[in-house]
C-alpha cells in the first residue's frame, strides 16, 4: 500500500523579499519562489504578495492548493504570535498591526491549518528539524548579521515566550546597563551591540583611530564609508585576519569572546545538547567556530561546556522557510 505523503508550504517574509517553497515530510523543498516585498507600498499589497507567492510555491512543485496540508508563515519584527499579528516590525515600514494568519487562511479557505512564526524562531526549528540540528533534543540558534537573531529548542519545541519575545538572543546583556555599548533597541550592553556587522564595523573603526601599527583594515573600511556595513564587509575583515593582520585578528577573536558569553548565557539557561551559528558571517571559514568553541569551554559551566556542540548551520537562507513549513506540519500532527 503506498503511503501518502504530505506537502506543507513554508512562506520566509523579509525586509527586501519573501521565499516560499513546498516541503515535505522528510523535510525536502521543492524549488524556492522569491518575490520583491515592497514594504513602501502598504500591509495590504504585502498580504497579496504573501499569498502571491505562496500560490506559486504550490505552482513550481507542480501540485494545486488541495495538495496543500497546512501553511506556514514567518515574518520579522515585533508580533502577537498568539492573535497571528505582526505589530511594528522595523524592517516592514509603515506596516503596523497587519493580521498575517487570518488573511492566509481566508485567501485560502484554511481555518486553523497556518502556523504563523517568528523569521528568527523558524531559522532555528528548520535547522533543528533537518539541518545542522537535526538529531538533536534541544538547540539554540544564533543568526548573525546586521544585527543578532535568534531561536531556541527544547524538546523538540520552539520557545516562543509569553509575550511573543522568547530567544531574543541579540539583547542578552553582556556588559552593564549604564556604561556598555549603545544598541540599536536604545539600550546598552546587549550582545548584538558587539557582534553583529555593524557593531564589529564600529568597533574596528575605533580600534584603528588609536590603532599605531600597519593594517589593511584601514583601506578596508574608507571602501565601506558612507554606506551601510553589511556581513559581506565583515567577511573581508576576518579574510584579512586569515592572512596574519594583526588588528583584524583582534577584532576576529574579541567577536568570539562576545558571541561565547552569550552562548554561555543559554547554556546556564536551557542546556542545550548544541549551539547554531548562522548567517553571513559563518562564511568566514571554520577559524571563527573554533574560537568560539575555546571560550565557550573556557567560560561555560563545566559539564555543559564539555558536552555541548558549537556548530555552524548548514541550511543557510533556506531554513527559514523550511522551519515555517515545518510549524505548518505540526499544526497537522497535532
């Protein structure tokens, strides 16, 4: 008797643009289907785009929407995962109180079947469900780029929090309050205040003003001048620490020192049997995951420090739509 496999689509909303794709029960995705976001023209054309593109998802796997078991919907920003509400996402202006979930299911006649999640949160499920994670009881993720993300696993669950806030990794503080570094939240000594791209950009441009020896980084950075740092820029400034610069070299290992104190943090918090490293700068090459391990062991508490993996992900922008998929599919499994 053949067995009947079940297809879910995941839907990864961004500032820029949105991925759908059709996923399986193993976890497999069909051919992805991106499509411009276009913030700047309202939450309503927003809702279409998100149905726009889940149609076709469902086209480019070559099913129709009866195919479809349940939807899964990730987006970014501050939301109300219990009402299916994204509030005031920063990335999505003007967009303020858009009901993402109930217009995917009155667009598609599929009361109940739509899990609506955090991008971060279904970053790290995708991972935990069939990638870098995969095997694993418990993982938390660290999504590293202009700014720290992240999603943490337990027993198979995502945290999500009362508020819809759990796993806020990138605002674990990991200096004092008063004096630390300013984040973009408007509070001081938050974790992504020293190690996303733009705190790693501002940190090396302070370290070269007072910086008396020879470094590449200077060139580096009067390219980068005047624009927004990204990960890419990032990436070359640990390519330069490869090749023996100095001050590079410093900025590379004092970001591992940063990134450690906030996988310690979880560690003592949740336990988890692993720690997932994603985003751009996990291009870097495996030099950065192995500074990172030596902290975490040197700072951890003893017997999770020993036992815990610190790895880097392996399903790269992928796993965003893969894990909003993946909610879909417990939403069916009950």
């Amino acid at each position: 008797m053949a067995v009947h496999t079940l297809h879910y689509v995941g839907l990864d909303v961004g500032g820029q643009t949105m991925k759908a794709a059709v996923v399986d029960d193993s976890g497999a995705a069909s051919p992805a289907v991106t499509k411009d976001t276009n913030a700047a023209a309202g939450q309503a054309r927003g809702l279409e785009t998100m149905v726009e593109t889940i149609r076709a998802a469902v086209a480019a796997a070559g099913l129709a929407m009866k195919d479809i078991a349940a939807i899964g919907v990730a987006t970014p920003g501050l939301m109300d995962l219990k009402a299916g509400i994204i509030t005031d996402p920063p990335n999505l202006k003007p967009w303020k109180n858009v009901p993402v979930r109930s217009h995917v299911e009155t667009a598609f006649g599929m009361k109940g079947k739509v899990a609506f999640q955090n991008d971060a949160n279904a970053a790290a499920y995708g991972e935990f469900w069939v990638g870098a994670g995969k095997g694993f009881n418990s993982m938390c993720l660290f999504t590293l780029g202009t700014g720290i993300g992240g999603g943490i696993i337990v027993n198979g669950s995502i945290l999500e929090g009362e508020h819809s806030h759990g796993a806020e990794v990138g605002h674990m503080r990991i200096d004092l309050p008063d004096r630390g570094r300013l984040c973009g939240c408007g509070r001081r000594g938050c974790l992504e205040a020293y190690a996303s791209a733009v705190a790693i950009a501002e940190r090396t441009k302070e370290e070269l003003a007072t910086w008396r020896g020879p470094s590449k980084l200077r060139e580096l950075l009067r390219d980068a001048d005047g624009r927004d740092i990204t990960e890419a820029d990032c990436v070359k400034i640990f390519d330069v620490a490869k090749h023996g610069d100095e001050l590079a070299m410093k900025i590379v290992d004092d970001t591992a020192y940063y990134l450690a104190l906030g996988a310690c943090a979880l560690m003592a918090t949740v336990d988890p049997q692993a720690i997932v490293f994603g985003g751009g700068m996990t291009k870097t090459g495996e030099h950065f995951l192995v500074k990172i391990d030596e902290y975490v062991r040197r700072f951890g508490l003893t017997l999770p420090a020993e036992r815990v993996k610190i790895l880097y992900a392996s399903k790269g922008t992928d796993a965003g739509f893969i894990g909003a998929a993946g909610c879909a599919r417990m939403l069916v499994a009950g």
